[in-house]
C-alpha cells in the first residue's frame, strides 16, 4: 500500500503520473461534491475482495496528466466517508483506512484498504467487485467463490515432532 500522508507526498507521488492499477485508483474532489458513495463502496470492496490497494480523491487525470485538483473545500467529510464504507458494502470492509490531508486550498482523502479476510464484499450496487488492471470489475461466479473460500483465520502454527526410537 502506498505511504501518502502529507501534501508533499500527494504532490510528489502524482507527479510522476501514476496510471490507475491493481493497487490504485483516484478521482476527483467532485464525487464528494455530489454525494457519491458508489464509486468509492466499488473500489473499497474491489480492493478488499483482491490484493488491497490504495484510493485517493481529490485528483484530476485529463490529458495523460494526473494533478491534484483543488480539494474538497466544505467541513471535513472524513465521517461521512467511513459511514458510507461502512453502510455501502456488504458485509462492510472494516479493513479501510481513511487519511484527511489538509491542502493549501481543501482536503484529499487517502483510503488504505488492506485484503479482508471478511470476503467477499459487496458494493452498494450489490455486485461483488475485484481489481482488474485499473479497474474494479465485477466478479465471476467462480472468483466470489474462490475469495469466499480464502483462509480466514491466521495460519495454524507448524508443528514439528521429532521421535527417536
């Protein structure tokens, strides 16, 4: 997972233009703007249902450039963001991290979602979602099954007896 925790870190990490991948996505500012809890419940089981991987908004991505936009200039809606992890997936991934990094302008929001072992999750659309590329698409039948079926628990301690005779 990505350390983003400052302003510099943020400006520094997209000026190099990260493509969106398996372990990252980004959008703007305005899907808090809107009240958008649908794409960011998608990626957040997405990247519980796969490897983990690291959501950031408050970005812009035009013209193969990725900047940072002017940030969400409202009261904090750090809250808001894990309530609507919280209510939009199901069962709900308790493996997010939400960051609130104060810019010169507004707040970007970094959310760190570690692998679940709580999986599968669902979206707020009720589909099962998974990290393809860069992108979060809907799981197969054969996939949700396979995440269903993942170890849950820590692995058993190994156990070695040595008997002489």
């Amino acid at each position: 997972m990505l350390d983003l925790n400052s302003l510099t870190d943020l400006e520094s990490f997209f000026a190099d233009n990260p493509a969106e991948s398996v372990g990252l996505e980004y959008k703007s500012s305005k899907i808090l703007a809107k009240g958008e809890i649908g794409p960011i419940c998608k990626g957040v089981s997405a990247f519980a249902n796969s490897a983990g991987g690291t959501f950031v908004i408050g970005i812009d991505a035009k013209d193969g450039r990725t900047t940072l936009d002017d940030g969400w200039q409202g009261q904090s809606k750090l809250d808001w963001i894990y309530r609507a992890i919280n209510s939009g997936t199901f069962p709900a991934v308790e493996t997010a991290v939400v960051k609130e990094i104060q810019g010169e302008r507004g707040k970007y929001y970094v959310i760190s979602v570690d692998v679940s072992k709580e999986a599968p999750h669902q979206g707020q659309d009720n589909r099962y979602y998974k990290r393809r590329g860069s992108h979060s698409d809907p799981m197969e039948h054969y996939e949700i099954e396979d995440v269903r079926n993942r170890p849950k628990g820590k692995g058993s301690p190994l156990e070695i007896r040595v008997e002489t005779h």
